[in-house]
C-alpha cells in the first residue's frame, strides 16, 4: 500500500518561522530574510518526507499566518480596508493578519477562530459586496516548483472551496450561494496553471464535511464541486476530510469525479460503518487515516491492522492508502529533539516524524515490525495511582453543587468586596518581557538558584501591582510571571504528567504551544500557586485575584491518554485543581478565576453530541472544582472567544459568579444571546483585542462599552481585555489599560 502525509507542521523544527516572523514584524530583519526561513523550512520538510518514504507528499502546506487566510489572498478576497493601507503584499498580508498601526493608517486585524475542534485558529475571511473573485497568486504554484526543484513530485494542498465558502464571513449582501459559482471556477483557473507548471494532484482539504450539513449545504456542495472536478484540467484530485465522518454526505462524495478521498478513521466514528454499508466506488482511492494527526501515542498497529483488515473487506487492497487522520501540524515536529525524556517514557511517543514512519510500517507491515510494537500496549505500571482512582470513584452528587444559589451569594459578595460599578480587571498574565523568560530558563538550567529565581519573579510581582494600582484598576492579579504557559505550567506541579522540551504545535500566527503528555492518573503534589497569589495580596490592599487553570481546559491543551477516558482524566484533574482553590481561599484570597479558555474548543463538531459525548461531564466538573468554597468567594471564570451563543445555559451553568471572554474581535451578538437565555454569572465581554498590539483609544472603548451597556444590565458588567497580556509588549499594555481605566471611570459619571 501507498502512504501520504495530509500536512506537515510548519512552523520549522526549531520553530525557525516564529523567530524569523517576529524579528520581521519589529523591523530587525528584512523581508528578503524571512522569505529565505521560509524556503528553509519548506525545503526541509519535503526533505524530510521523501526520506521517510512516504509516497503523497504535500507542497503549498506552508503558510506565514494561516492557510485559510492565504486562500481568501490568492483569490482576491481582501477586505478593501487592507488593500487602502498600499502597502506591499506581504504587508498587506501581516495587516489583515495582525492588525496595522502605523503612518498609513489603523485598521484591525481580520477575527481569528478555532479550527474545527483544534487549538490551531485560522483568519476568517471577509467577503465585501465590492470583492471580486479572482486568481491574483501563485503561492502554490511557486511551492509546487520549489519542491519539484528537489526531486519531489508532491500533491498541492488546498483548502477547498466547500470548506473556504462556509468559513469566510460576508459582511455585504452577497452569500456563498451567490459566488460559489466564481469561487469554482477560480480553482479552475488555479488548476490550468498548475497543471500548466506540471502538477498532477492536488488535495482539497474539506473538514467542513464532517460537521452537520442541511440540505442547502448539500447543494452548496454539489454546485461548487460540479465545476471543480469539470475544471480540473487533467489534475488528480484528493478529496480529502478530516475531524470527523462525514455522514451527512457520504453519496455525494464517493460519487465525485475525483480520483481519492480521504476519511478519518481515528476521530470519524461512523466512518467504517459508512463504508461497510455504503460501500466505496471500485475505481476510486481510499485514503484511510488510520495514524492520528492529533495525539502523539504510538499507532496501536494491531489494532490498525485490524481495521485496515475491514476497509479492505470493502476497498481492494491496491486502493487503499494509508494516511494520517488530519495535517500532522497538530502535533509536535519531533522526538529527536527530546534530549532529557527517558527512553522508556520516548518508545510510546510519535511526533510528525516518527508518524511518518508509522506510516510506511503500516502501509507493508511484517510481522517482527507488528510484534516490537505490540511490547509497547502492554500496561504502564507507572500510570496507575490507586488512591486517585478511588477518590474519583468516590466523588457523591453533592460534591458537583454549589450552596447557596448564584443570587444569594452576589448579593454577599457585592456587599463584602465593595468593588465600583463596572470595575476593572485583566484576564491575568502581563508581559511575558525577555528578562521575564530568562528567569524562568536560567533556573530550569541550574544557572542560577531557587532563591534568586522566587527573589526575581517577587520583584516582578511587586511591580506588578504597583503599576496595577497606578492605573488605576480594580482587582489585581500576580501578573503570571511563574508561567511559561497556562496548561503546562500546572501539568508540570501535577503527578502523572510528563513534559517534553520542544513539543511545540501551532497555535495561531507564529504562536506556538508545548502541550504537556498526561502519562499515568493525575494528582496534586502540593500547593502550586499559593505562594505568589499571597506575595501579591501582601502587596496591595486592593483585593488579588488568584489564577488557576481548569480541568477540561488543561486536559484540552494536553495530549491526552488513549488508555482511559477524557471523562476520568478530566475528573482526577479536576480533584488536584479543587484543592488549590481551597488553598487559596484558605490564604485570604477570595476572588479566584479558574480559566477554562479551551471549553468550547472540544464541543463535538455534531450539535447532537455536545451534550452526551461532552458538555454532561465537562460542565459538572468545572463545578466539582469550586462547589467547595465559601459564599463571599467570587470565583471568575474566563473563555477565549465569544463563540459559545449555542451552549449559554451549560456556560451559566458553570456555576462562576464572573465570566470574562473575547468579544472585541467579533461582534456584539453573544450579548443579545445572553440577554435572551436570562444569563445570570456577571459578564466581562473584553472590551479591546490583544492579539494585536494597537492602543485602543479612550473614545473607542467608550463606544465599546456603551454599545455593551445598551446590552447588558449595569451592575452585571466587568470592564477587562478580552485575554491574558503576556505577548503584548509592556509599553502598549500600559497604555492600553491606562485608557480602559479612563473609559470606565468616564462611563461611570454616565451612570
Ligand atoms: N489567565 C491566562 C492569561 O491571562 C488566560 C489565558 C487564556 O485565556 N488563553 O494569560
Ligand atoms: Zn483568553
């Protein structure tokens, strides 16, 4: 059988794009030397797959920001806000990605989501009455050549135009329906060219498929790819899905003129069964993604034979191939680069390029391969902790409710914190500045002592609140300075975690994240982060707010076990996590907002399955963490993203006295929705974006508030950013917070 990788991680194996974007960004490189990374690393990954073996390799699987904001760029879908900044086309590029503040102008950047059930976001493209269709790039033929040139024959990647159409927002009064027919024909013309510079295949990657289509998504798709596969100008085309089974539209697909389709056999439960029932056209290739993209576990190759076994039952054997479930840029690079992880903990790991290898041990599997790898699905004594799984086991109804109600306890805590109206916070972390991370990597190196690292990061602290009660705010946080990032750093004080060194996966633009590996049953060493909330509380006699991370989000940016469910990982984490805020209260702190940022990301793509496959256990285990604190103890919660409309009474059901969460980037809506479900938990809809270093003035955030205010009950709202400051700069932050305090104050006097 044949193997292909359905993407490789970007990012560069040393995450080379990221230094080399960010130097780019402040002015310290030229243009000239970004594009020369860039090629490096392109270079390097083709090098990279050929060499494993694998046999469908994909170029135009780069990108500098995102692929789907790459697509709207190739086909002039560029709102005309960015195209009046006459900057270069790179530029233009960064501007939408990233927002633009400079001498030609101040526009922000385009809204980011959350791809599909990833921690990956893509731009979301807006789609303007005036924009014109049209074919203006050639990046992926130029990336086509470019791996040629290295004796690669590679398939393009594309994000298809189903999937493109359904993910660009149309500001004007067009809808997809209305350019579909243009959008189709421009991968027409895209695929002239290609063919014309020699290609032979492209993939069109179409995870929309998986989620819920209507009938009108049904004709969306079939119209769309009517012209497609009349167009395609002699290319082979690899319909390619992944994140799930597409169910709703599996006869369609199959019926396609294509030569290959890919399904997710890893995260598609149904998609076997689609197969045996449906059955799979004779003269059509299956790609069969079989070797996860998203988790880093060792393929189980007995139990991928077994169900490569099945698919043969239906697809002749010299029809299958073998892949990779998604793009492999969810996971990380290599394990080559993991110097201090045992090898015994190693030899269960598969990084990108081990997954490679996995893929061409599968595609001809000897029976010595087959038995080495079974050694390793024997049990992991190590992994089990008796004592967490009884506590677990003993978790009672009452534990995952708390008394008393939401109203009485408001009621106590306006009282006993006597905060102003709207009053001011932030979501917690500040600059993460460079002497900030030196800390932290000279003592993971030993350079300097236990000492001088808490003597540094209290100093920070200090400083921290000091700046906080200049300006102004009303509750104060630590500021964060302990953290390299909000999962790993619990994972770390957690037992049962293990930790790798450059594990980085993208996340969104240049950020990447080191998800730790949840190894055995997880519990609580010790106390994590009492010590720093209580510095900073001994600071300041303005109230602190603790900061913790909560279950499901830190088993969300894990990678998690395959071995037990999420459910029972979630639950252990949930147990270590409720005896720090005990903790904390214990220690005079009485605010203590639980993050749970990644919350919506593991909403099953399937609105049927929100609530039994997810939302049944995620929300009561949010609530087993603070059911056990006190009345006059405000617990905040914060989510990434405003984009939880659909699931607002699991959200209050959440049970936090305060919610934070992004709403800057995208409209209002979520308000109205609130309104309507009656949402009881205080709101804190972030009034400015900080994944982009433009100042918001006073008179915008003014705006902002009041179009909140005409939205929101007076003494249910907070005034906040709408995520953690440590990627923003110090100089912008302070800015940018001294004009939200001013903005609040100012519409107090309107009150
Ligand atoms: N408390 C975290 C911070 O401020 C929250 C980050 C997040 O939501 N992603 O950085
Ligand atoms: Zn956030």
């Amino acid at each position: 059988m044949k193997s292909s990788s359905v993407g490789f991680p970007r990012i560069g194996r040393n995450r080379e794009l990221k230094f080399a974007s960010e130097k780019f960004f402040k002015g310290e490189i030229p243009e000239r030397e970004l594009l020369d990374t860039a090629r490096e690393i392109r270079k390097c990954n083709i090098v990279t797959q050929k060499n494993a073996g694998v046999d469908l390799i994909s170029s135009n699987d780069f990108s500098f920001y995102d692929g789907v904001l790459d697509t709207a760029f190739l086909f002039n879908i560029v709102p005309q806000r960015y195209q009046d900044l006459d900057l270069s086309l790179l530029e233009t590029y960064f501007a939408a990605a990233r927002g633009y503040q400079g001498e030609k102008g101040n526009v922000k950047a385009l809204p980011m989501k959350k791809w599909f059930n990833t921690n990956y976001h893509y731009i979301v493209p807006e789609f303007e009455d005036s924009t014109t269709i049209e074919l203006v790039g050639n990046k992926p033929i130029e990336e086509y050549l470019e791996a040629r040139a290295l004796g690669v024959e590679t398939k393009v990647q594309l994000v298809g135009p189903f999937t493109f159409l359904k993910l660009t927002k149309f500001v004007g009064t067009k809808r997809a329906e209305d350019v579909a027919e243009d959008l189709a024909k421009a991968y027409g013309k895209l695929f002239v060219e290609l063919s014309g510079a020699g290609a032979t295949k492209v993939q069109l990657d179409e995870p929309y498929l998986v989620r819920d289509l209507d009938a009108a998504d049904i004709e969306l798709f079939k119209k769309i790819y009517d012209i497609v596969t009349t167009n395609k100008s002699g290319l082979k085309i690899i319909l390619q899905t992944y994140f799930g089974d597409i169910r709703d539209i599996y006869e369609e697909v199959v019926a396609l003129d294509v030569e290959s389709i890919g399904l997710d056999f890893i995260e598609g439960r149904k998609t076997l069964s689609l197969l045996k029932e449906k059955g799979f056209p004779k003269d059509k290739i299956l790609v069969a993604g079989v070797v996860n993209g998203k988790n880093i576990w060792k393929n189980n190759y007995s139990k991928t034979s077994e169900i490569v076994k099945e698919i043969a039952s239906v697809v002749s054997e010299d029809r299958i191939v073998i892949g990779t479930s998604c793009s492999l840029l969810h996971v990380p690079y290599t394990l080559e680069s993991e110097t201090k992880l045992p090898e015994e903990y190693k030899k269960h790991f598969a990084f990108a390029e081990e997954k490679l290898l996995e893929l061409c041990d599968l595609s001809n599997l000897t029976d010595d391969v087959l038995a080495k790898n079974q050694v390793l699905f024997e049990r992991r004594p190590d992994s089990v902790d008796e004592k967490v799984q009884a506590r677990v086991a003993a978790i009672k109804e009452e534990d995952y409710t708390r008394l008393p109600s939401f109203e009485e306890r408001e009621a106590i805590q306006k009282e006993k914190l006597g905060l102003p109206l709207f009053p001011t916070t932030t979501i917690g972390s500040f600059p993460q500045t460079a002497d900030v991370r030196k800390n932290r990597s000279d003592f993971r190196k030993g350079q300097i002592s236990k000492d001088e690292y808490v003597e540094f990061n209290k100093k920070k602290i200090a400083e921290c609140i000091r700046l906080q009660e200049e300006l102004g705010l009303d509750v104060l946080v630590h500021g964060e300075f302990e953290r390299n990032d909000m999962v790993e750093y619990f994972g770390e004080h957690l037992s049962g975690y293990v930790f790798t060194e450059k594990a980085w996966v993208l996340s969104y633009g240049t950020r990447c994240v080191k998800p730790p590996i949840v190894w055995g049953d997880v519990s609580r060493r010790e106390p994590i982060t009492v010590e720093w909330s209580k510095y900073a509380k001994s600071c300041t006699d303005k109230p602190v707010k603790g900061m913790l991370t909560g279950p499901v989000t830190i088993l969300n940016w894990s990678f998690p076990r395959e071995d037990i469910s999420i459910e029972e990982s979630i639950k252990q984490i949930a147990l270590a996590i409720r005896d720090e805020v005990l903790d904390l209260e214990a220690n005079g702190i009485n605010i203590i907002q639980i993050d749970e940022a990644a919350l919506r990301e593991k909403l099953p793509l399937r609105k049927s399955d929100w609530y039994s496959e997810y939302l049944d256990f995620a929300i009561p285990s949010f609530r087993l963490v603070h059911s056990g604190v006190k009345a006059e103890t405000q617990i905040h919660t914060h989510m990434c993203y405003s984009e939880f409309t659909d699931i607002i009474p699991a959200i209050d059901n959440m049970d936090a006295d305060v919610i934070t969460f992004e709403a800057s980037r995208s409209d209002l809506q979520i308000l109205d929705a609130l309104k309507e479900n009656h949402f009881k938990t205080e709101v804190g809809p972030g009034v400015y974006d900080i994944h982009s270093p433009r100042v918001p003035s006073v008179d915008e955030l003014v705006g902002q508030l009041s179009k909140i205010r005409e939205k929101t009950e007076d003494k249910k709202l907070w005034v906040n950013p709408d995520c953690g400051l440590k990627t923003r700069g110090e100089e912008e932050t302070v800015k940018s917070l001294r004009n939200l305090v001013e903005a609040a104050k100012s519409i107090r006097e309107q009150v």
